[in-house]
C-alpha cells in the first residue's frame, strides 16, 4: 500500500458554491493514482471517480474535461516550497533540490511521470502541464542560484537554469531510468559537485 501524496489544494476563487478542498485533495491522489496505474490512455474519469469514492458528476462539475483534471493534479502536487536564505549556496540549494528528490520517492508520482513524458510528446495540452510542473519544482532552486551570483559565490556567466536542470536531472534518471530513489546524503553529494564546477576560489576555500 502506497501513501497518497500530500497535496496543495490552493486554487483562485470561482463563482458559485465554495469548493470542498478536502473532496479536491482525495480526486487529485487518485487522479495521479489512477494515470500512475494505467497511463494516460488508459486512464478513465469512471476509475478516477471509483478510487475517490465519488460520482462521475462531482469531478465534472469541477473540472470539465480529464485533461483539465490531470492539469490541476500535476500543478497541486509540485506547489512550491518556501526555501530558507541562509547565506550559503550548498545549505540553499539542498534545501531547494531535497523537496524534488523527496517527490520522486513517492511511487505513484514516480508512475505518473512517465506518462505524462510520453503524452507530452503529442499533446500540446500535456506539454504545457509538464512546462508547469517543471518550473514549480525546480523555482526555489533558480532563485538560491541566483542569490549566490549576487553575493559573488559564483562565476558570473553561470546559468541559473542550466545548473538546476543538471541536478533536477540527475535525480529523474535516478529514479525513471535507474530505477533507485536519492536520499539526502546523496542530494547533498550532487549538490557539492554542482556547487563546486561554478564557485569562485573564495568560494571553494570557505565551503571546503
């Protein structure tokens, strides 16, 4: 037995009768159980309903199509988390990086991201929900790059995006391709390395 993923169920208001957060959370865990279990093809709203204990109508009357469903599910389950500034790049990019290590250790996110990779490819729809849950994920950690080029930990002319995108894929090959999860010692390892190819001499010296 999996443990369902926590999830943000934070959303702009809408008119009408108030939204159940609560009712939201369980149809999102089985939304990313359900695509997880049979892809997104195979996927129903019907099998989505039955794992949430709910009628086909309640997830119809909230979200008007199972693309639209899958797109809320992926945004609430990357919400971002609030980073600490604590002055020292290693400390602020582990702690920005671990939250997206810690996601890939859930198995029914870890099914549901090979699907939603595959669908992207031919759906424009998919492609911009992966765009979405890309850039929430990996945000925190940008920002603690870009700090650490302001206070001149690191060479000017790195690229914020790129050193994220070397962690961040590093740990989804871990997981999709090698089939093993990444725990903190092993974060906190890549996380070394990366800081190290881009850091100033002063840099270095203080971290080592």
């Amino acid at each position: 037995m999996t443990t369902a993923p926590v999830v943000s169920t934070r959303t702009t208001q809408r008119r009408g009768r108030p939204r159940d957060d609560r009712l939201d959370a369980t149809i999102v865990n089985a939304t990313i159980a359900e695509v997880g279990a049979k892809g997104w093809g195979g996927a129903t709203i019907e099998g989505i309903a039955a794992r949430a204990g709910v009628g086909r109508g309640t997830i119809y009357r909230r979200w008007p199509s199972k693309t639209e469903l899958f797109q809320y599910a992926a945004a609430a389950v990357t919400r971002p988390v609030e980073a600490p500034d604590t002055g020292s790049f290693v400390d602020d990019l582990f702690s920005a990086v671990l939250p997206i290590a810690d996601m890939l250790t859930q198995p029914d996110l870890a099914a549901l991201l090979p699907s939603l990779l595959a669908e992207a490819a031919n759906d424009a729809s998919i492609r911009q929900t992966l765009r979405t849950f890309v850039a929430r994920s990996r945000q925190q950690a940008i920002e603690a790059v870009e700090r650490a080029r302001r206070r001149g930990d690191i060479v000017q002319s790195t690229d914020a995006e790129t050193l994220v995108d070397m962690l961040a894929g590093a740990l989804v090959y871990r997981r999709l391709l090698l089939g093993e999860t990444t725990d903190a010692a092993a974060v906190r390892v890549l996380v070394r390395q990366a800081v190290q190819s881009c850091s100033t001499s002063e840099a270095i010296e203080e971290n080592s």
